[in-house]
C-alpha cells in the first residue's frame, strides 16, 4: 500500500502497560502486511497483479481475492457504476476496497485482543473505536510521564468525555484546517479522496470532465462504505454526491475546485 | 384463486398498517387502512383489493377520510423520525417529513443533502485535542502523513 499507517490507543487501553502498545502496532502490521503481500500492485509478485497481468485467472484466484472482487462489484451496482473495479483499460484494480477492508481487519483484530479504545489511520482513511481519554484538569508532574511521551494524570476533575477527532485539511492550502470532526457514534470512520492536479488520479464518470470537487470527505459507520463513497462522489460529481448522501447514512464534506464547500447537515457547527 | 391470494397479501399488510396507524392520533378502521395500502403497492392489487374491502367491512368507506393524519414517533439512532400524510378521498396526497431534533438538540433536516457552507460554519470540535488527519494530498506528498507522525510524537 505504500503507506504508513498511524495507530493511537486511548488511555483507557494504553493503562496495560506500554507493551500494549507496542503488540497493538504488531496485530496491525501484520494485517497489513498480509493485504499487502495479496493485493499490493506495487508488487510485481502479488496475486492481484498476477491476476492483472494475466498469469492468473480470475476464477483461479484464491477466496480472498475473489471475495474481495466480490465485494468491489457489489459497491459498483449500489452506485450505479460510478464505483468500479476496473480500469479504464479493463485491467482489475481494487484499490478501492483494499485499504477499507485492510483497515476494518486491523480493528476487528485489535477489538478482538480486548482492545476498545483505539484509532488506525491508513493514508488518510480513519476508523476509531472508543474514546481517546478522559479530560482532566490538572496534569500531575513530569516525572511520571511514561518513556514514550505519554502522560497519565490522576483526574483533578472529569469533564467532557472527548470523542477521537479528526482534522479535514485544506487541500489548497495544506496548513489549514477546514474542519475538525468528532468521530462519534455511530459514524466512526472517515475517508477522503481527491482530484489532484498531480499525483494520483480518480478516472471520472463524467465525460472525461474533471470533477467538479477537488476533495470529497465522507463520514460512515464503516470504512470500507467511507472510502467507497468518497472515491464514487470526486468520480461522479455532484449527482453521485446527491444519490450518495440521499441513500446512506454519511456525513460529506466537499471541496470544490473554486475553495467553495459543501457540507451535509451534521457537519455544520451547532449554534 | 389468485384473487383471494392477493387479497390475503393485502391484508397482512393491512394489519401492519393498522396497528400503526392505531397509534397516531387518528384512528383509521380497518377497511379504510386496506384501500389506503392497497393504493401504495401494485395496481394488480388494487381492483382486488377494493373488491374484497367492498365485500367484507359492515361500515363501508361512506364518506373517505380526508385531511392531514400524524404518524407516531419512532426513535433511530440519528434521532426521532416523524412524518405525517396527505390524505384526499382515500388517496395519499402527500407525506411531509417533519422537522427533528436529535439527541444533541441539534436539528437535524430530513434532507441529507450537502448544501453550501462557510468556513466559519463548518464543525469545528470543543476539543483542542485532533488526533488524527485526513486529506487528498495524503498519499501523494509526504506532508499530511509527516504531520500525522509528529501529532503520534508529540502524544496529543
């Protein structure tokens, strides 16, 4: 995937001690690891790029595989083909589905250790479960920071407990931040895809148009519907981003190629 | 034969319906609740289904309701939904969702549609603590994800 992947746990969980920690980072590379050796198409030597090219049929690929294709064709009929696991070539790509479903395991193994305080985030891509902390009022002295950084205090007084929050940046002006989002219940994972002018490039559904949006953000209740979406609504452009947001329960914050945004109600900041 | 069948599918619905619209504020009889049903599934369904409402309720649909009916409160987990229906001589008209409140007193709009928004508008979390970034320039410079390992440094 190519990417590195960043791993919080809240303090609820970090309490077990560092190790917890450090074997919590070990479920999730290993997870990663496994979709990256099965899926990457960076390596020549992985079953979807065997597959790409052709060495390996399709029907003879492993379930894994297949599953995860299976998986991607169904997110193409819910979005009426806007989403799709095909280039424009024909070629198989499933990038669109991999990294969900990468991240998604990683959790599922993490919640599986007894941990239910955590957030993973996958080049940009978040799913969070629990709380970060609890706020506290007082911190105690330095000394009893833990070596990694990480203080623990005594609670002087508990007040609002926090949600994990993540901060939507600007993508014409990367210092900035547009939004920052508490992760609650029960949207509980965001994904952002682009248009970028450089780098990578989404093929869009509208008539070899570019998108209309240079950034799309979409809040869901699982990462794999986040990412799915984000990539369908930049590829779709403000119809798709209209079906999308009428259809499934998701937050959307879009960038258009002008700076303007577009927000759905739950996004707007309360009064 | 499929008469019948179809009239006995009509009715199962019917009990669904009647049940809640027993719980609103209006209380609807049950021949009436079948002719508003059967008006909401297949045509098929309709001819049969009037014939059998014809045949079976004593008090026949005399006068068809009209009017505005408030259907009860049902909780979700985005809130309450609440809708109410048009009804005009035992044809639904219109349905009207109304306004909710979510749990946070927000209100939230029954449209989920994005619209345009401010900056100055956009969520912006009571606490400074942000624990994680996102954005399109992500994976393609280092930028976002070198700031995402600092935020991990710095313990945030």
């Amino acid at each position: 995937m190519g990417t590195m992947v960043s791993l919080r746990l809240g303090a609820a969980d970090f309490e077990h001690g560092a190790s917890a920690l450090a074997s919590a980072a070990q479920t999730v590379a290993t997870v990663f690891g496994r979709w990256d050796e099965q899926f990457s198409l960076y390596r020549k030597d992985s079953e979807l790029s065997r597959v790409a090219r052709g060495d390996i049929r399709l029907t003879d690929a492993s379930d894994g595989l297949r599953d995860c294709y299976a998986v991607a064709l169904n997110w193409r009929d819910r979005t009426q083909g806007v989403f799709t696991p095909h280039r424009a070539d024909g070629v198989i790509d499933l990038s669109g589905v991999v990294k969900g479903l990468a991240i998604a395991e990683a959790g599922a193994a993490l919640s599986t250790n007894g941990l239910a305080n955590w957030s993973i985030n996958a080049g940009g891509d978040v799913l969070v479960s629990g709380r970060p902390s609890d706020r506290f009022e007082a911190w105690e002295s330095a000394d009893s920071a833990m070596p990694t950084g990480h203080r623990v205090a005594a609670p002087a007084a508990v007040t609002d407990i926090p949600e994990w929050v993540v901060a939507i940046v600007d993508p014409f002006d990367r210092g900035d931040v547009i939004a920052s989002v508490p992760l609650r219940h029960p949207l509980r994972a965001v994904a952002t895809s682009g248009s970028a002018e450089r780098g990578e490039h989404i093929w869009t559904a509208l008539n070899s148009e570019p998108s209309p949006f240079r950034q799309v953000s979409v809040f869901a209740a699982d990462i794999v519907t986040a990412d799915v979406l984000a990539t369908a609504i930049v590829a779709g452009g403000e119809a798709t981003l209209n079906e999308m947001t009428d259809r499934f329960a998701i937050d959307v914050l879009a960038v258009l190629r002008d700076g303007q945004l577009l927000a759905t109600p739950g996004l707007r900041r309360s009064e | 034969m499929r008469a019948r069948a179809v009239a006995l599918a009509a009715l199962a619905s019917v009990s669904i319906v009647g049940i809640g619209w027993q719980l609103g504020s209006q209380a609807i009889d049950a021949s009436h609740s079948l002719a508003l049903s059967a008006v909401r599934t297949d045509p098929a369904a309709v001819a049969d289904a009037a014939a059998a409402a014809a045949t079976s309720a004593a008090s026949a649909t005399a006068a068809a309701q009209s009017g505005t009916f408030t259907g009860s409160v049902v909780a979700t987990r985005f809130g309450n939904m609440q809708v109410s229906v048009t009804i005009d001589a035992s044809t639904i008209t219109d349905i009207t969702a109304l306004q909710l409140t979510n749990h946070d007193g927000r209100s939230v709009q029954i449209s989920n549609r994005a619209a345009p928004i401010l900056r100055s508008e956009v969520l912006a979390a009571q606490s400074a603590s942000v624990q994680n970034v996102s954005g399109a320039t992500y994976t393609t410079d280092g930028y976002l994800q070198s700031l995402q390992s600092a935020l991990d440094s710095a313990g945030f």
